[in-house]
C-alpha cells in the first residue's frame, strides 16, 4: 500500500519503499554527471543533489527510517557514497540525515502546540517541586518498551533516544 509518497507492507518491511526511492534517483545521478559534462559548476551540482535526490530519498524518513533493516541502511549508505565519490554530495551518512530530520520534527512537534503531531505527544511529566529547568524532551511519561515494533515508531524511537 502506498500512503502519501511511503510504501507500506504488511510485515513493516521498508525494501519496497527504498527500492522505489533509490531506482527513482539513480536517473537523478546520470542527469547530474550530464550536467557536470556541459560545464555546470560543482556548487550547483552540489545544490541540485540536495534539493533534488538528497530530498526524495529523505521524504518522511520520521515515519519509515526507524522500520529499515540492516541491508536497506546499507543499500541507502552506498547509495550516498556513490553521490560522494562523485563529489555531488558532502553530506557525512544516510544515518545522520535521517536522525537529524527525526530531531528537527520532534522540535517542531514540541514546541509548537499547534502542530498537528502534538497531541500525539504522550503525556508530560507533573513535577510537584520547582527546582531548574528541565530538558523539554525528557518531560515525557514513556510507555515502558514492551514490543520491538513500538520502539521502531517516530515518538518513541526519538523520545527514548533522550532519555538515556
């Protein structure tokens, strides 16, 4: 099934939805090493990687990132290194953009009551004393970690994460 630009199976595998992605941006490399060809700056190819490829093979990684296998992280990291190599990318690990994309929504679902994802948020912590100000991500009442799929889900993979 296929629910807003994600391709979901029924056994939360995510091969499908990443074998989609990747085919779909590979045409994107060839068309890029096209443009380098007639003499577009590396700034520019840099820019229409980000913004292009980078950004389709991120789309809502909070909602499958934390479903990928082992062998999907990997296929999606050689993928990267291969845009390195060919200096279309300075962007560290598939790993790290996907995590900082997990930290800028939680921000944004946080601090904005407003958003539709914040009444999702689990219930804060009361406190009856007042001493200093707490890390707003560790206000939360977690659900104790009970089946490995919860743990795999957008809130309680992130909010764990600070907890520790």
């Amino acid at each position: 099934m296929k629910c807003l630009g994600v391709t979901l199976n029924s056994n939360f595998s995510m091969t499908d939805h990443i074998d989609e992605r990747i085919a779909s941006t590979a045409s994107g490399l060839y068309a890029l090493r096209t443009l380098r060809s007639k003499a577009l700056s590396e700034s520019l190819l840099k820019s229409l990687f980000t913004s292009v490829i980078l950004s389709k093979l991120t789309y809502a990684s909070p909602s499958w990132w934390g479903y990928t296998n082992a062998s999907d992280k990997s296929r999606l990291e050689a993928f990267l290194k291969k845009a390195r190599k060919a200096k279309f990318s300075d962007h560290l690990s598939f790993d790290e953009i996907c995590q900082n994309a997990d930290e800028r929504l939680l921000k944004s679902v946080i601090f904005n009551k407003h958003h539709v994802l914040h009444p999702l948020l689990p219930p804060s912590k009361t406190h009856t004393y007042n001493t200093r100000a707490k890390d707003p991500f560790k206000n939360f009442n977690l659900p104790a970690k009970v089946i490995s799929i919860i743990e795999k889900n957008f809130f309680p993979r992130t909010l764990y994460k600070h907890a520790k």
